[in-house]
C-alpha cells in the first residue's frame, strides 16, 4: 500500500467530485475521535450510500493507497503525526436502516450504538447494556463465544430480539 502523490490526489479529487463525496484534505482527526487527539490524515472521505462507498474502495484498492474505516470514533486513538492515506468515516448518516430478522439484527456501518440498542430492544432501549456504552457492536451482536462479558450476549440473544 502508498501513500497519496499529488497526481493520485487530483485522481481522487475528480472521482470525489464526479461521484459527490464529501474529502477533506489533511484533515486533522481529532474531529472523528472521543479524545478528540489525532494528526491529520492525507484525506477524509464521507461516502454517503453504498454505491458512493463501492466506487471509493474500487478506485484506493487499484491505486494501493493505504486507508482505514472510522465509524464514530469511540475509543480511536490516532497519533499526532497523523494518518498517510484516506479516512473513510461512515458516521451516523451513511445510508441504511437497521434492519431484524427472526434473531438477525444489521446495522449499518456508523450507526449508533444507542440507535441499534433502541432497534433490538424497543422495550428496554439501553439501560440494559449501559455498563457497556462504548463498546464495539460487532462484539456485541456478533461475538458469541468472543463476546466481551457474558451477560451482553445473553441480553441480544435471548431478552430482546424476537
């Protein structure tokens, strides 16, 4: 993987623009985190849908430009030398419901942990899980056996989804 030249700077700028991608050039995150501490990183692009998202990923796999997903920034630590490469921040408005199935519960990337809480138990919403505010959904709703304490699973699993 790279780093971004200024010829694959313009290129990413064009597709940005052609495709109505928020970037923002070496844009300092502590914006994107809970500390609030972080250098700047090369760029910061806001896909807004999954076709926005798809394009982006296509064009920085062909390039080789380094990148990283930043959801809403909970727990992130980013150094003050910052990040060489594209951010790709799918925060709480990227595109996409939660959606329940049977036991199956999809949340979107960048949602909320409180949003997807309130989906999977609309009778209790978080007070339930409020000792583990902060902590990674997907270890939560996926986990099983690797879940971070017992009892999350056993709320998702057997007290809230139908």
């Amino acid at each position: 993987m790279t780093c971004l030249d200024n010829a694959t700077k313009e290129q990413l700028a064009s597709l940005c623009k052609e495709k109505e991608i928020p970037v923002l050039w070496e844009e300092p995150m502590k914006h994107y985190t809970s500390f609030q501490i972080g250098g700047p990183a090369s760029a910061v692009c806001i896909p807004k849908n999954r076709e926005q998202l798809s394009c982006l990923l296509s064009f920085l796999r062909k390039m080789q430009i380094n990148h990283w997903f930043v959801g809403n920034g909970s727990n992130l630590l980013i150094s003050d030398e910052g990040l060489k490469g594209v951010v790709i921040l799918l925060d709480s408005d990227f595109d996409g419901e939660i959606l329940i199935s049977n036991t199956v519960l999809e949340a979107p990337a960048g949602k909320k942990l409180s949003s997807v809480c309130a989906a999977a138990c609309p009778d209790y919403g978080c007070s339930r899980l409020h000792p583990f505010h902060g902590t990674v959904v997907r270890h939560l709703l996926y986990g099983k056996d690797s879940c971070i304490h017992p009892n999350t699973c056993a709320v998702l699993r057997h007290g809230c989804i139908p």
